[in-house]
C-alpha cells in the first residue's frame, strides 16, 4: 500500500501556511479571543418572524416542522485561524417546493415582499429538470457556562437547488450540508429553512464544541475522521455560505463523503482527516507515521504497511483486502481475498516522529 499524495498537493500548494501554520502558533488562543468579539464582514439578516420561531424552540431545542429538517452529524477541518464546521441535514424533497424548470413559480423574492408561492402538481419523471427555491437562515450561538445563549453570528444563504427530473423521488430525504468558519468555542446552532415568503418556516438545533486551539501544542489530536466517496477540485474556493446537495465544500475541494461508514465488498476505506499538534523539525518538515488496522471484534483481521507523512493533512485509500493462508494437502499458501461482511472497527495510530506525541482512534464501519 503507498500513501495517497495527490489530493494533498491540491489543497497544500499555495494554501499550507494559511490553512494550517496559525493553528500551531502558541499565541492563537488570545489571536481567537479578539476574533470572537468580531462580526464577519458579510451583513446579515434574519426576519423578525424567523427570529421569534427560532427563540421560541431554543430552551427545549424543538423544532418547527413546517418543512422538516434534521441535523444529524457534523465535523471540522482546519481553515486559516478558525475552524471549518460542516454541517450534515436530511430534508424531505416533497417539502422544498420543486417545480419544473422555467415554470411561473418566483425563483427567489425579496425578504421583504410577501408572495405566495403558487402550488405546483407533483412533478413527474417526464418533465424534465426541476428546481426548488427557498431560504436558509443560521444563527450561531455561544454557549455559557449556565447554558445561557448569545448570539455571535447570523447568516442569510438563499438557496436554488436544481435535480433531474428521471431521479426525482419526492419521497426521499436527501442528503444536505452547509459549512462555516468559526473560532474555538461552545456553540448551539438555530437553522431554519423557510418558503420564499416565509410563510413555511422549518427550524432545528445543533449543540456543538470546536477545540481550544492551545492544546495542541501538548499532545496530538485529530479532525473527526471520515471516509470519502468521491471529491474533485474546484476553480476557486466558495466566498459565501451555500447549502450543497449530497457533498460539501473545504478550500478548493468538492467531497462526497460516505457519511453512513458502510461499504460494498471490494471498496476502498478513503480516509480523510488533519492531524493537530503536529510539530515540524527544524527545516520545517513534518514525520508522522500512521499505523492503520482492522480488528472485528478482538481480532485484527488486516494490518497494512505503516505509512509516513510530511503533511498533518492526510488522505489515504486502504484496501479492504485479508490475507487468508489455505492449505491443500500438504501444502499451504496465501490469498488475497475482499473482507467479508461484517461489522469491524478501523484503527488509527499516529505517531509524531519529531514530538513524540501520539494518539489513537477507532472508527466503526460495515461491509455489505
């Protein structure tokens, strides 16, 4: 097995030391302090009657279900002086609206203005592409340590969402996410997805945490690490907050993540994840030897060759591949044989060559 290095040149070149240098700085906490007393430049904007929806369902964290929405999982990556957090919803695609491309349904309106969405019959297979518009509204708050809320920043993403007419279930719930830059820090998110004229209004809440950044320094410690689909590179990195149909946006790479950790027979396990508190030497290169591992319950069925990098960054396919010995008669060989199905736990050790620090995590997945 060798280490997987293509995709981390797309990200590292001309993005390493601002994606990744001021994470290690041993200042940066006090450097996140006078952030979190800033607003981002972008102005934002949430309706009145959003906001009284999102306050009202902010003790008990319960949801308006006018257009249901479920946040289920998220994870972070490092970006520049923050975090990026991504976040992961399943929305019903019968609840968003979508009607033929072309058709006289608004597109996208004013906050301001009050139109009624007209109603559309259900589109059919035969009509070609279809589109749904509505609003997405964000409010992040922090957290203290009596759980009382403040709110730190808002965010208005107005959402078109196109899909092919031949694929269209509207029964099915899809895959969503949206992304943003964020300090360290304790946070609950307030989302709402609201109908062009606000008069549908979905609302849900996510309770997170995004490390303190000054820890690193003394130990290592990892992104949440998942596994890919599929990524390809985009031109530019994205400048605003955008909610993305079944993948999600980091720097310059477009990623379809495997979210539910369960494979087919013969598929590679895609890891993806960063690696904090990593040191370089002194000519600034980084030595970080990973050892991967299978186990099934107690038993490790797979041990690859340990692989070392020279980047925190690291994106690498392992094969599901076992070695099983067979004998014949008197005689015994290996094969090489796909993992059978099962439920098994990926194990992760990673080891700092220039620090001495390590650390180690497990990952659950099944082969189907």
């Amino acid at each position: 097995m060798k280490a997987k290095n293509f995709i981390i040149p797309v990200l590292c070149a001309g993005l390493f030391f601002s994606l990744f240098t001021p994470l290690s700085a041993e200042n940066q906490k006090d450097k996140n302090k006078n952030k979190q007393a800033a607003k981002p430049e972008e102005k934002v904007f949430i309706p009145k009657e959003v906001k009284t929806v999102l306050q009202e369902g902010m003790a008990a964290r319960q949801g308006r279900q006018d257009i249901p929405v479920n946040i289920f999982h998220s994870l972070f990556l490092p970006a520049r002086e923050n975090f990026q957090i991504i976040f992961f919803m399943k929305i019903k695609n019968s609840f968003l609206g979508f009607t033929p491309l072309g058709s006289t349904a608004p597109a996208a309106a004013k906050q301001s203005e009050k139109q009624v969405t007209p109603t559309a019959a259900a589109p059919t297979q035969e009509e070609g592409p279809l589109q749904a518009s509505f609003n997405v509204f964000l409010q992040f708050n922090r957290l203290g340590e009596s759980a009382e809320t403040q709110v730190a920043w808002e965010v208005y993403a107005p959402t078109t969402i196109q899909v092919e007419g031949a694929s269209f279930d509207q029964e099915k719930e899809d895959l969503y996410s949206l992304g943003y830059p964020l300090p360290s820090g304790h946070y609950l998110l307030a989302l709402a997805i609201t109908s062009i004229d606000l008069q549908k209004i979905g609302t849900a809440y996510y309770e997170f945490t995004l490390p303190d950044v000054s820890t690193f320094t003394k130990a290592l410690e990892t992104s949440p690490i998942f596994f890919l689909k599929s990524y390809e590179q985009m031109e530019a990195p994205e400048t605003r907050t955008v909610l993305h149909k079944g993948y999600f946006t980091y720097s310059i790479l477009k990623i379809v993540p495997n979210i539910d950790n369960v494979f087919a027979a013969g598929e590679n396990l895609d890891i993806f994840f960063f690696i904090f508190g990593s040191q370089p030497n002194e000519q600034q290169q980084f030595n970080i030897e990973i050892n991967y591992e299978v186990k099934k319950g107690e038993e490790f069925v797979i041990r690859w060759t340990p692989q070392t990098y020279n980047s925190p960054l690291i994106s690498q396919p392992l094969p599901l591949k076992q070695t099983v010995k067979i004998k014949t008669g008197t005689e015994e060989r290996t094969e090489q044989r796909d993992l059978a199905s099962g439920n098994y736990t990926l194990v992760v050790k990673a080891l700092d060559k220039v620090s001495g620090n390590s650390v180690t995590k497990n990952i659950d997945f099944e082969v189907k």
